[in-house]
C-alpha cells in the first residue's frame, strides 16, 4: 500500500533496510564457494578467499611437482624453467586440466631445443598432509597428468 490508499505515510528509505546485509551476503557465498572448489577441485584451502587457513595446515608449500620429459631415451626429470614460475604456483594452488596443460605446454616450448624429440610432458603433482592422529607428515600424489605432443604441434 502507498500513502495515498492507506492514509499513513511511508517511512523513508523503507524500502533499503536490507542493504545492511549485502556485504554478509557476499561473505557467506564467497566462503561457501571456496569449500566447494577445494572439495571439488582441490583449491589449496589458503586460497580462494575463504577460511581454510585457520582449518588446516596444508596450505602454501604443502605441495610440489616433479617434471618428467618423454624422450625416446625415456623419461627425465627436469627443472621447472624460470619463465614458467607463476603457471606452476597458479597450478599448485588449484590444479585443473587446464593449469596442467598449460605447464606442459609451457615445459615442451621452453625446452624443445635441448629435447627435439620430445613425445610428451608428465605432471606430478605431490600434497604433504599430516597424519590426524600422530600428525606425522605423509605424501600423496594429487595428479600425474600426461601431456602427448604431436609431432606437428609446431614447437
């Protein structure tokens, strides 16, 4: 009802009483966000903008890869180049198919003139967790992920 068909005026800005409860809104999906992506997806709980931080101390250099090169030699380990430094953090904190194409990718460009015959990139991406009970330090294996490279990929 208006004022005009009531008889009684409306109070001012009645209509904004909620506003106030915007910014809670916010934090209470962004938070239950983050804990869907590291359930689903293994965001590092540090990241993401959530609360993970204060649940758990696997965060930050919890994890690690190793980099493996397929030559008709076989494997080898290599170091990750300089050049590719932020991939391989952005990788660690949320390791999609994505993030793990584009270091191989990265890896097969950057040295593809030390390897010409290189037929593949291999991921390893490795998480230390601590034991709940004695909370001894464990090492799992979140990802081996296998990047083929065609011989026409234009390296």
């Amino acid at each position: 009802m208006d004022e005009e068909s009531s008889g009684r005026p409306s109070p001012a800005g009645a209509g904004f009483r909620w506003r106030p409860a915007i910014p809670a809104i916010l934090l209470v999906f962004v938070a239950l966000n983050q804990i869907r992506l590291v359930y689903e997806h293994d965001l590092d709980p540090w990241k993401g903008g959530g609360f993970g931080m204060f649940s758990t101390a696997n965060g930050g250099g919890a994890r690690h890869t190793h980099l493996f090169l397929s030559t008709p030699a076989g494997e080898v380990e290599v170091e990750l180049p300089d050049a590719l430094e932020d991939v391989e953090a952005r990788l660690r904190s949320l390791p999609t198919e994505a993030w793990l194409d584009r270091l191989a990718r990265g890896i097969a460009q950057e040295t593809a003139t030390e390897h010409p015959e290189l037929s593949g990139v291999r991921i390893e991406l490795w998480r230390t967790q601590l034991d709940p009970v004695d909370l001894s330090p464990r090492i799992d294996l979140m990802r081996d992920h296998r990047y083929d490279i065609e011989p026409d990929d234009g390296r």
